[in-house]
C-alpha cells in the first residue's frame, strides 16, 4: 500500500509545483518589532516565484544583464560597437558645447578693487 501513496504524492507535488512555476506564485508580508509602542525594526518581504519563461513576460529578466551572472559589464550608455575612446571623444564635444566661450574671470579677494560696471 505504502507503494501505491507514494508514487501519488510525488506526482501530485510535481502538478503543483507545475502550476506554480507556469503561474506564478507572490508571497508578501511585513515583520514589525515593537517596543513599548516603538517601532525598532521592519522588514518588509516581496517573493515571487515563478518559470524563467513567466518572469520574461511579465517584464523581469534582470539576469540577462547582471554581470556577476554573465561577466559581461553592460553599460546603458553603450551602444553596438562603441569604443571608450569614442564616447570619451563624444563626452568632450557635449562639454566643449556646454562651456562659455570666453575664459572665466579669476577670483576676487577683499583687497583688489572691483572692475568699473
């Protein structure tokens, strides 16, 4: 008899353990110590759990681009093919934009007269 439960109860976990993984499953709460009414700690716990293919569709793929998991540093800034001595090259001609053309005035001290308005 023993036989016959087991094969049952593992085939009933994979079904759910299925479901879950192709639906998605969310868990949350909130763990508050208090103190003679004095919140001293909160932990707030956000879970999900759910198949690769489900986190894609509903918009979380982190892993794709985290680079402790594809050793790949991925910056938003890049683009296909570009060097960093291009975007510096590109970062110093925004600058050179942004600058004023006339060179700054040095700095006044209390003992130099202003110059005439």
């Amino acid at each position: 008899m023993a036989e016959h439960i087991s094969p049952t109860k593992s085939h009933g976990l994979v079904e759910v353990l299925d479901r879950v993984l192709d639906k998605g499953l969310v868990i949350a709460g909130d763990i508050k110590i208090n103190l003679a009414n004095v919140e001293l700690l909160t932990i707030q716990v956000r879970l999900l759990v759910c198949s690769i293919d489900k986190a894609e569709q509903i918009g979380l793929n982190w892993w794709r681009y985290d680079p402790r998991l594809t050793g790949v540093v991925a910056s938003p800034y890049a683009t296909a093919g570009d060097s960093l001595e291009s975007r510096l090259a590109r970062i110093e001609r925004r600058l050179d934009a942004l600058a004023p053309s006339t060179p700054p005035h040095p700095p006044r001290t209390g003992a130099e007269p202003s110059p005439p308005e």
